[in-house]
C-alpha cells in the first residue's frame, strides 16, 4: 500500500517487522462488525470488565459480547487488542450553536459570557452560523468518542435558527437531542409562538432515535413563577424540560421550590450545574426523580459554583457529564472526567485539612466517572438502549486504541486508563447506531474542508457586524473586573440578591473563624 511504511523494532533480541497504515478503510456499511480481543467496559449495572473479550455489532444492535465470539460470515473485523472498548460516551448539555467561536472567551467569567451572548452579540448569529456551529460541534464529538450529545440551544431567536440547528444535525451521523431555548426572549413568550410549537410537534413526531427534543430554559426564582406557562407547554407536548440550576448571580432554590411546590419537577428533569443549591434543593431533586448533569471544567471556571459532586453523591442523586461550551473549553469527556475527579478529591482533601485530618481512601472513583459519561448520561435522557455494551442495546461503540503512542500501555486499570491517560486523540473506532463513523483515527467520509469554509464565513461574519475593536475587547477583556449583574435574564426586571448566597457550609464555617467577631466579608467583583 503506498501509505503504508515499513517499522524495524526489537524486541527480546528477535527482529519483527510491522506494516503500519494511516489509511486503513473503514469496515462497510452493511455488513456486522467485531471488534476482537479488547478490554471490554460492558458499564452494565456492575460495572463488569471483560478481559480480552469481543463484540459483535449486526444492524443497529449490540449482538454478543464475550471472549472468542462466533461471528456471522462476512463479518468485518477490527483488532482491538491492546485496546478498551466501551459504550459511546454522553454529553447531557453542550451549547453546540457556539462552536464557531471555539477558544474565543477563553479568558471570560460568566458574567461575560452573559454580557456577550446575551446582551450584545448573542441577536448577530444568523440561521447559518447556528448550523455551522452544531455541525461543527456534532463532528468533535463523534471525533471525541462522544455518540449522543444534548444540544442545550438557547440561540434560536427564531424558528428558522431551530431548522437550520436540526439540518446541521441531521447531516452528521451522531445522535443528538435538541434542547430548544431562545435567550433573547422570555420562555412564556416564545414557548406560546404558534410557528416554535409547530416545529416542535413536527420533529417529536418524527422521532427516529436519532434526533429528540427538549425544551431548554431557566428559572429565575421569581415569586410570580412566569416560568409556569412553558412547563405547561413542555407537559402538554410531552417533551422533557432541561434548566440551569444553582448558578450563581442568574438562578438558586427560590427556582427549585416553585418548580416543585407546581409540580414540575420530573424524572426527566436535567438540572445543569446545580452547583449554589441547599440541601432543600437537593432533597427536591432527589425525591422526585431527576438528574445533574455536572460541568466542572464551566463550574471551576466561569463562576457557577463549586462542582456539587459530593452533595450529589449524598443524596444518591443521579450524575451525568457535559462540556458547556467550546467558547471556553474542549468538547471531549476525557477532560470532564479527569477535572471531575480532581474537583471532588480536591474538596474532600481540603474539608478534610481544615479539622487537621487526613484523607487516607478516596470516595469518588474512576469508575463513577466513567459510569457518569456514559450510563450516566443515557439514564438522565431516559435512554436505556444506550451507554452499555449488552446485548440487545443499541451499537453505540467507542474503541480507545493507539499503537502509536507510549501511553497506551501498559493497561493496568481500564477505568483509570480512560479517566486519566486517555484522550480524543486515542479514539480509534467510533460506531452509530451500528454504523463505522470514525476509523483508524479518523472520521469517515467526512469533508472537513467544506465546514471550515462554513465556519470562516460565520467567523468573518460576526468579526464584521462587531468591528475590530469590539472583536478584540470580547476574546481580550479588560483585566479590572465589571459589577456582578444582578439579573442575567434581561427579559424580566425581576431580581435577587439570594442567587449571590454562599451555599457551602464547609467555606462558610472556615470564613467565620477567620474573621473577627461582627466583621463583614469582603466582597470581589
């Protein structure tokens, strides 16, 4: 083959040869597919691990998992020795519309991301620049081994932005949920417009299992609880509602307990981020059934709140994984499982030192996390079909394989490897619904060259509409910090301090004894 090049290693003083390729064709459609001799991760309800182990894909489905499988003839094989195959990861809340702007507010709080999407620039993304940024932001992730992803799409100021996200989705072979939302508008507003509830009902009918829906709003704790009338819309259309809960400065319990004491609290719910609640949120949340979708890398860095992994964990609350946004940060879940990790070891550490004990067994394991990026994420969309590697369930399949890289081996603990070792650059093979979308390390049929003209243009776009010195104050802000606003949602003139309150009791103990007694604490903004 001409791409292929010939390697001379030695090893135990024997001589091999072997031919490597960087263009290995992709297993045709069609026809089952195994993968050979792999560290399976089924992430069935025990989490079971398969040494040197295959599975067999046929159609759409998972047909048998196990060592030495008999195959159908015609089967194509893929060599998984050496390797870890796992279920497709889920991501349960990416702004995938944003993806265009890739690493733009790398340096912002979330009071400039609010400032920028909501007040100033947010109204400037045409239906063409929604699409460039979903189809975009669906190719990252099938890249990064992420088969479902939950696009949380608050930019849709208009029913043709919310066709041209499900186009831009359609035309990438992942499997998505659309989480309609429109930021620029009020949820009992744009929930009411006749032409989004027809949209609305005209893509729930057509529900393939590739494409679902949600509703996708915030709740802003005010008494008169305007919010009510979308949760009716969401109810009456059967669609799930997602929400932005425990965000400090835009959302708090006042939200939470008016959701509940309406009844609009489902095991369907997805609370995102849920990281400035109190324990009575979380009671709320758990004795109804719902579900956190946790980003850590957002919470540790635009200002949301500690990750409430541990409070989670305490109420025995169900946890999923999400990016947020690649405005700020990667959209792969190698990365929101490993900060994971670290934010909840770094707590407990840290709750540990201030009563001068020591943390001598950790809680939170890399199997939970793991569990979280796939499981997790499957049983917060009430998808029981995915997120394991069982037969009958959905082909969604992630194989994890770099014969080119020195780290990966030795594989010692499988879900150590993928928390902390592996990233997207390790996903080697990549099944849809049964379908070969990546292989060999790259994407299958896939003309990248064509979404990059895509993005440029929305790029130079927005760049345009800005101007120069607009484009380079928002990617470079001014190091001196603005004042918090006390009301993101520019929609209602309601306000409250409370979405300000320190919630961890740990921090707010600790700052007690550090300051004299009728002191204040000193506030930064």
């Amino acid at each position: 083959m001409s791409a292929a090049r010939t390697l001379v290693r030695r090893r135990d003083d024997d001589v091999q040869e072997e031919t490597m390729t960087h263009s290995e064709p992709a297993p045709a459609a069609g026809r089952p597919v195994v993968l050979r001799g792999g560290t399976v991760l089924t992430m069935d309800e025990t989490c079971t691990v398969l040494p040197d182990a295959d599975v067999l894909v046929v159609d759409d489905r998972i047909a048998a998992v196990g060592p030495a499988l008999e195959v159908p003839e015609g089967t194509q094989e893929i060599d998984a020795r050496g390797g870890i195959v796992m279920p497709g990861m889920i991501d349960t809340h990416r702004h995938m519309w944003q993806t265009a702007m890739r690493g733009y507010g790398a340096d912002w709080t979330l009071t400039q991301y609010f400032v920028w999407y909501y007040l100033e620039h947010g109204r400037k993304f045409r239906p063409e620049d929604v699409a460039a940024g979903n189809r975009l932001s669906a190719l990252e992730a099938l890249e990064a081994g992420v088969t479902t992803t939950v696009d949380w799409s608050h930019g849709l100021q208009s029913v043709d932005h919310a066709e041209a996200a499900v186009e831009a989705l359609r035309s990438v072979p992942g499997r998505f949920v659309l989480a309609y939302g429109n930021i620029q508008a009020a949820p009992w507003e744009w929930t009411a417009d006749p032409a989004v509830r027809a949209f609305l009902e005209r893509h729930r009918d057509a529900a393939d299992g590739m494409l679902g829906l949600q509703l996708a709003f915030d709740v802003t704790g005010d008494p008169a609880f305007p919010e009510k009338a979308a949760f009716e819309v969401a109810r009456e259309l059967g669609l799930p509602v997602t929400t932005h809960a425990g965000v400090w400065g835009a959302t708090n319990d006042d939200g939470i307990r008016l959701m509940h004491e309406h009844g609009f609290m489902t095991p369907e719910t997805v609370y995102v981020h849920a990281a400035t609640l109190t324990p009575d949120s979380y009671h709320r949340i758990a004795a109804t059934g719902g579900s956190i979708s946790v980003s850590t890398e957002s919470e540790q860095s635009a200002g949301q709140g500690y990750p409430p992994t541990w409070q989670v964990r305490s109420h025995g609350i169900p946890v999923s994984l999400s990016m947020d946004t690649s405005v700020w940060w990667s959209g792969d879940l190698f990365s929101a499982m490993r900060t994971t990790l670290g934010a909840d070891r770094s707590r407990e550490h840290f709750e540990a030192h201030l009563t001068g004990e020591t943390v001598t067994h950790l809680q939170l394991r890399a199997q939970d996390v793991v569990q979280w990026a796939t499981r997790g994420g499957a049983l917060a969309l009430g998808r029981d079909d995915l997120g394991t590697l069982q037969p009958g369930r959905k082909a969604d399949v992630v194989l994890i394989k770099n014969d080119a890289s020195p780290v990966s081996f030795p594989l010692l603990n499988p879900f150590g490897h993928v928390a902390f070792q592996a990233q997207r650059g390790d996903v080697h093979t990549v099944l849809v619904d049964g379908r070969v979308v990546k292989h060999a390390h790259r994407l299958v049929d896939v003309d990248l060259a064509a979404v990059r003209r895509e993005v440029d243009a929305t790029v130079d776009h927005l760049r345009g509409a800005m101007g120069e010195e607009a484009w380079a104050g928002g990617m470079y802000p001014d190091l001196p910090g603005t004042e918090v606003l006390d009301n993101p949602y520019q929609y209602t003139e309601y306000k409250s301090h409370g979405t300000h309150a320190a919630r961890e009791q740990v921090f707010e103990e600790h700052l007690a004894t550090e300051r004299p007694a009728g002191e204040q604490p000193t506030r930064h903004h």
